[in-house]
C-alpha cells in the first residue's frame, strides 16, 4: 500500500509529466489563455458599447471573464484523460505501482494551475484595458481563493467526464456544456436583461453566484448570498466529480 510521502511524490511526478504535455501542445496553451483573452478583447471592445451595465464595460465583464478562463481550458483535461485511458498509459502506471490518486490528481492540479495562467494574463489585459478594481488585499486573497475552488471543482468534473468517454473526441464534446455554461451566466450582462426562462435559468446555475462573488470582492459590496452559493456549488461540483472519477477509474482501469 502506497504511504502518503509515495503518494505525493507520485503526484509530483504526475503533476511535472502533465506540465510538459501541456507546455508541448500549443492547441492546449492556446484554448487555455490565447482564446479567453480574444474573447475579452471581442467583448469589451467590440460589443461592450452595447451594453448598459451601470459602470465601465471592462470593470463588469473581467469577473466574468475569468470565469470564462477557467472553463475555456477544460477541454485539454478530459481530452487528456481519455488519451491516458483509452491508450493504456494508466494501466501501464498501475503496472509500475503509481498511486492511483497521484494518476487523478495529476490531472487536477495541472487544471488549477492552467487556469491561474490564463486567470492572471486576463487580469493583465483588463489591467491594460483600464480595469478599475476597489479590491483590498484581503480581498485579493479571496479572489485568488475563489478562482482556486471553481478550477478545483471543475478540474475533478472534468477528469470524470474524461475517464467516462469512449474516446477523446467525445471527451472534449462532453465538456462544452462547462464551456458555454458562464455565457449563459450574469458574465458579459445582468441576468435581469435577459428573457423569461434564461434569466432564470443564469440566476440558479452553478457559475452565476461565482462569477457575482468575484464581482463583489473586486468593485465592492459582495453578497454573503452569492458567496454561500459559490462556495456550495464549487464543493458539490468537486465532489461529485470526485466520487464519479473514482468510480469510473475503479471499473475501467
């Protein structure tokens, strides 16, 4: 039985093997930070004219448009995922007694630290842009926090929706409803703009109180509600994809 000095040794390991795919692949490095930062550039400058939100476009999209990093990058995880399983990568890193949590694990923190990258080159930009933040250094650390739990949680769903697919190409298929979830949010406009049955729709999913949580610790007047709710759906999300991961690993490697 591995100990837990092997375990993270192995996840080390894991976690340096996964960096360099990542850094090897520029698809990957392209949908995790190139992609959002077009996104925001298409929003803020082309159609934030548009929208009347009460304050400076670029101070109201960035919260959300982290957000929209994060779930951006997903797509490389399960894609990933799948290759390790269908390719028999990790019934070969069984054979050599990996742990099988450093396996998942791996996965994880790689998705966390990729959506950091692309999180911080967003926050240049809207930087550039003019981006006005009242955030204390308190709130900063909140922040940091926040978009930490949502990767975390993301990153543990998509590994499940990984080892779950058939192949990669479904794999990736199955991550778009994470991807298309923060458009479908109160990110680029209020939820109260939008029609009947989508407004209410973007104000009882799971990236709405995230997005408002980032919102209200960056401009000022965060909502104990919307961070409750955060906080919530993040750590249901992270353990369900958690508990489906391990399931799924069980039965198929």
């Amino acid at each position: 039985m591995s100990t837990v000095p092997t375990s993270l040794a192995d996840s080390a390991i894991m976690l340096r093997r996964n960096l360099r795919h990542t850094a090897r692949n520029p698809v990957v490095m392209f949908n995790a930070v190139l992609f959002p930062i077009a996104i925001m550039l298409m929003f803020v400058k082309v159609f934030g004219g548009a929208f009347s939100v009460g304050e400076d476009y670029v101070d109201y999209a960035t919260p959300g448009l982290l957000v929209m990093a994060v779930s951006h990058g997903l797509v490389a995880t399960a894609t990933a995922v799948n290759d390790d399983m269908t390719k028999g990568v990790i019934n070969r890193l069984k054979v050599m007694d990996v742990s099988r949590g450093s396996v998942l694990t791996g996965h994880v923190v790689v998705t966390t630290v990729r959506c950091l990258v692309s999180c911080a080159a967003i926050l240049g930009l809207a930087f550039a842009m003019g981006f006005a933040p009242s955030a204390s250094a308190l709130d900063w650390l909140a922040v940091f926090g926040v978009i930490v739990l949502v990767s975390f949680a993301a990153g543990w769903l998509t590994v499940a929706l990984g080892l779950a697919a058939k192949t990669a190409e479904s794999a990736g298929l199955a991550t778009v409803p994470l991807i298309m979830l923060p458009f479908l949010s109160s990110a680029l406009v209020p939820a109260a703009t939008m029609g009947a049955g989508v407004r209410q729709f973007a104000e009882y999913q799971p990236f709405t109180p995230v997005v408002e949580t980032l919102r209200g610790l960056l401009l000022g007047g965060v909502s104990s509600g919307d961070v409750i709710a955060a906080v919530a759906w993040c750590a249901g999300l992270a353990l369900l994809g958690y508990a489906w991961a391990v399931s799924t690993f069980d039965k198929r490697a």
